[in-house]
C-alpha cells in the first residue's frame, strides 16, 4: 500500500521494513529484468558460444577460415519468431517464479502474525481473569482480538490452500502445462478480502487503543523482540494483506500476457487476467480507504496533545498551510498546518524530535451544523481568499441550567483562489455529510445505539488500568 503522508513515526518505518522483507511485493520496476535476462543457445548453435548478461554473444576458438565463412552466411534465414517465442517464455516463467516465491513469503508473514501474536493472546483471553490473589489483567478479550484480527484466521487458512494448490501443480511443471484452472479455484476464496477491508479501519483503531493500555503494551513489547519478525511489528504485519489482491492482479495478467498464442493455456489465462483485473478494480476503492485509514493513524501517533483519541469513522480530507485572521486587530497570524478529517478541522504545529515530525496540537474546530463562507477583503481585513467557519452552539440547553457556549468564528487565509475554492468545496462535503448522519442518527435512536457500540471504546486517556472502561 502507498503512504503518501508526510509525517513521520516508528510505525511508519517498520511497515515500510516488513512490506519489503515479509511480503515480497517490491518487484523490480516494470519487470524490466525479465527483458535483460540472458537467452539460452538456440537449437543449432555451436556450444562454444557463450552469453553475457546483457544477451549478447561472444564466439572464441574459430579459424580464420570458419570466420571468412560466416561472413558469407545470410542471417536473414533466422528464425526471428522462433528468438521471440523463447523471449515470451522466458518472461513468462519469470512471473511464475515471482508468483510462487511472494505467495511463500507471504503466507510466511501471515503465520508470524498467528504463532507470535494471536494465538498467545486467545490463549490469555480464555484464561480466568481471577486468582486466589486477587484480580489477574486479561491482556486482551475475545472481543477485542475479534476487533483487532477480523477474518484472519479465515486468511490464513486460505492461502495455505492456495500455496499447496500452486505447489502441486508446478511439480509436474513443464513448457505445455496449464494454470488457469489452479487459478480459477482461488477466485471464489479471495471473497474473504472484502470482510478483511471492511474491517480494516476498526482493526487500525482498536490496535491504537490497545496500546494505551499497559498489559498490552507490555505483551506487544515482548512479542516484538522475536528475531522471526526481522524488525517487523504487529501493526505492519496486518496491513500487509490489503495489497495481495493487487499482487494476484499484476502476477497473473503478467502470465496470460507472456503467454504465446499457440500456448494451450492461452484463453484460460486471458479469461483469468479478465476475472482477477475485475477483482482487483472492484477491491480498489476499498483499498485506498485503508490507506487513508493508516494516513489517519500516522497523523494521530504523530500528535502531541490533542485531547481526543482514534475514531474508525474518521478519515482524512485535505491538509495545508493556512493562517488565522484576527480581524479586530487587522493582523494575521503564524501559518499553521490545518488538516482537515471527516468530522473536524484539526491545526496543529510540526516541530522536529529527531528523526521524526511530531505535530503539537494547536487547537481543533468542530464541524457539526457549522457554516463556511468566503469572505470578500472589506470583511477580512483587507486580506484576501479567506474563509470564515462558524462553529455550531457548544453545550445543553439552558433549560438544564447547564452551561450554554456561543458559537465561534474562524476566518482563515489561504493562498490564493484556487486554493480557497478547494477549502470551501471540501468543507462544505464535510459538513453536508455530519449535519445528515446527525439527523439520521437523530429519528433512529436505536441505529444510534448500534452503530456507537460497533467498534471499540477503550478510553486511551485514562492513566490507570481499568483501560476496560468503554466510552
């Protein structure tokens, strides 16, 4: 998966490590190796010519006489289609070996996730929490493993099923043997990503939450020591699976497109190009969330004092340089860096803590029924391309004797028209989109009910350990 966010946290640097090292999904560019690997002697060439890496010729121990008599042969007999033919084949076994080596590394990943993490903690999780002493900490709960893991299990056992399939099969490999039926049997199977994805965002959270509270911590501390993950870390490891879909999709329409017509499996490997293309742009969307979901989860572990925690819902809109105007005193403010989620407007300052880029939390605005407009340079003083968010009522209402906040005002800079325009478009979908979940939520208490008990509610401020207590 790509990480296009700019901040930087130890999360960040062991995904990028065991996406590498564990899934084997890094080809080489374009699979440009496969064109510079040298050709075999074709059928009638002296076998004292030998090849080079880049598949050229070199010809030693000939008399001068058997050089003059090649200057006479005509090359224009060559078989060039015979040349191209073995090219094709050649690339085409490249794929299937790229095929079998990333599936074995792959399914390597995923068994590290089960013995090393998942089955010790639903081993804890069935122990009692209670001794003769007292109170024994769970480090985690059923319920929380199912959040944290979803189907993967299911994975698992799949791509077992997968690699034997594709192991038995190149046993009896050879230059006629088909393929196309091995892979149409994973198709049904590989279903079991879209319940994987579907979950991705509340795994992500639960994970964060987790962290925060200290028998967890501790056990993924000690998990993490294991010489088996290579530097690899939990978190790495379960977001590895979002691209097998896309790894399946450029491995095997590489096979049907080095595939030579005459090829007996020719139309079976185009049917499965077809099928697995189909997949791959049907599990897309679905993939750039979960990206966007690990963007949300680098920004919140990058954040210094924000007093609110991870929310599955949440995703990441827009970010950039943006300035408040205090327009009573005609002045403009530091630039800070504004991002903007699906439910707020966060701003916050970056500052430097060595290798990495934490961001200390400035202040945040809340976009429930806010308004945004632009603002004309009269009213903005005399600044140009702003935007003026006013926030919704804080509070309960008087009638509760509670405290009633008013409603505040936001003018911020932006650079220039364009830029403006993107701000107000992406503000106003924000605040479209909570103003109808709101009313919805609103005539259906009990979908309301459903939905806040949907996901995790580990509270990650509390300092103490009941870190069971739910929001």
């Amino acid at each position: 998966m790509s990480h296009s966010n700019q901040y930087q946290h130890e999360q960040t640097s062991s995904f990028g490590t065991s996406t590498q090292s564990t899934s084997s999904e890094s080809y080489p560019s374009d699979y440009a190796s496969f064109v510079n690997e040298p050709l075999p002697p074709l059928p009638g060439q002296p076998s004292s010519t030998k090849y080079n890496h880049s598949g050229t010729a070199h010809i030693h121990d000939f008399s001068d006489d058997a050089l003059a008599m090649m200057d006479n042969l005509n090359y224009d007999d060559v078989d060039d289609g015979l040349i191209e033919h073995e090219m094709d084949h050649r690339k085409r076994e490249a794929f299937v070996n790229h095929l079998i080596t990333s599936e074995q590394a792959y399914l390597k990943s995923l068994d590290l996730v089960v013995s090393i993490f998942l089955a010790p903690l639903k081993k804890d999780s069935k122990q009692s929490s209670f001794n003769f002493l007292g109170t024994r900490k769970l480090v985690c709960t059923e319920r929380e493993i199912r959040w944290l893991f979803g189907n993967f299990e299911a994975i698992v056992q799949m791509h077992h099923t997968i690699l034997t399939s594709l192991e038995q099969r190149l046993r009896i490999w050879g230059p006629a043997q088909i393929i196309s039926d091995v892979f149409q049997s994973w198709f049904p199977m590989l279903e079991a990503y879209h319940a994987y994805l579907s979950n991705y965002d509340v795994a992500m959270t639960t994970y964060e939450r987790l962290t925060q509270y200290a028998p967890f911590k501790k056990f993924i501390d000690n998990a993490h020591k294991d010489r088996a993950l290579k530097g690899a870390t939990l978190l790495s490891l379960l977001q590895i699976p979002a691209g097998c879909i896309n790894r399946y999709a450029k491995l095997i329409s590489g096979i049907a497109d080095t595939t030579n017509m005459t090829h007996p499996d020719y139309s079976g490997l185009h049917q499965c190009k077809q099928t697995i293309t189909n997949l791959s742009n049907g599990i897309t969307p679905r993939v750039n969330d979960c990206d966007n979901v690990d963007q949300v989860l680098m920004i919140h572990q990058a954040l210094v004092g924000a007093p609110f925690g991870v929310k599955a819902q949440r995703r990441l809109i827009l970010q950039g340089q943006l300035a408040r105007v205090v327009i009573n005193s005609k002045s403009m403010g530091e630039e800070r860096t504004y991002i903007l989620f699906s439910d707020l407007l966060v701003f916050v300052r970056p500052k430097q803590e060595g290798p990495k880029t934490m961001l200390q939390y400035k202040g945040h605005i809340g976009l429930e029924q806010a308004r945004v407009r632009a603002l004309p340079n009269e009213a903005a003083a005399g600044q140009e391309y702003c935007i003026e968010i006013i926030s919704s009522f804080q509070g309960v209402d008087n009638l509760n004797s509670t405290f009633m906040g008013a409603a505040t005002t936001h003018v911020l800079h932006t650079h220039n028209l364009e830029e403006q325009q993107t701000w107000m478009r992406k503000l106003d979908r924000v605040i479209a989109k909570l103003d109808r979940d709101a009313s919805r939520n609103k005539g259906n208490p009990k979908q309301r009910s459903v939905e806040m008990t949907a996901e995790p509610r580990l509270n990650p401020y509390t300092a103490q350990e009941p870190a069971r207590n739910y929001q």
